[in-house]
C-alpha cells in the first residue's frame, strides 16, 4: 500500500517481460530482477549511470498483485546495457538488479 523511506526512492517503469529470479546455492541466495526501459535517451543514460554506482533496497509487486523485497543486507547493484535494437525490435536499456545474499526475498 504504501512505502516511507527517509531517502528518497527511485521507481523504474516496466515491462510485461520483467522477471524475478532466486537460486539457493547452500547458504547463499543468487537473487535477480530483470526488466527493459524503452527509447535511448541522455537524461536515462545519466541517470543508470549514477544508479549503478549505488546500492539498492528493491521492492517490486508481481502481475498477481504481491509484493516482494530484497537487498535488505548491505542493497542490490544495479547494471544495464544499451541496445539499439534490431530490425522489429526495441531500442531501449536492459536492466539487471542483483543480490548474492543470506535472505531469501521478503
């Protein structure tokens, strides 16, 4: 319903495609969101590259409607690429935000 943060808070639009992923390697939990972000722009090229500088606490809500978290020890990276596009295909950024970490999601 609501999220209170004391620093401010970036929200990433999305597409239908975006996909969560966690594998359990023993005691480690590998955790994964993938999403891709539509147009090549400077203003969205700026701001990926100070977002992949920091680290992140990621909330995200699935297609049925339930909310999850992750990152909560020490924050999630985030990195991306930038595609062109082919012929019949987007231009755009492809997103990854990543954990290795000793929680599973929340």
């Amino acid at each position: 319903d609501e999220i209170r943060a004391v620093a401010k808070y970036v929200e990433l639009s999305s597409i239908a495609e975006t996909n969560f992923t966690e594998n359990n390697d023993g005691s480690i939990y590998k955790q994964e969101l993938t999403t891709f972000i539509r147009t090549l722009e400077a203003e969205k090229l700026s701001s990926l590259l100070v977002a992949s500088a920091n680290k992140y606490l990621v909330s995200y809500i699935t297609n049925q409607g339930r909310a999850f978290t992750f990152g909560s020890d020490g924050g999630a990276s985030l990195s991306f690429t930038q595609q062109t596009g082919q012929l019949g295909e987007s231009s755009g950024y492809q997103i990854t935000i990543s954990k290795q970490s000793i929680y599973p999601q929340f």
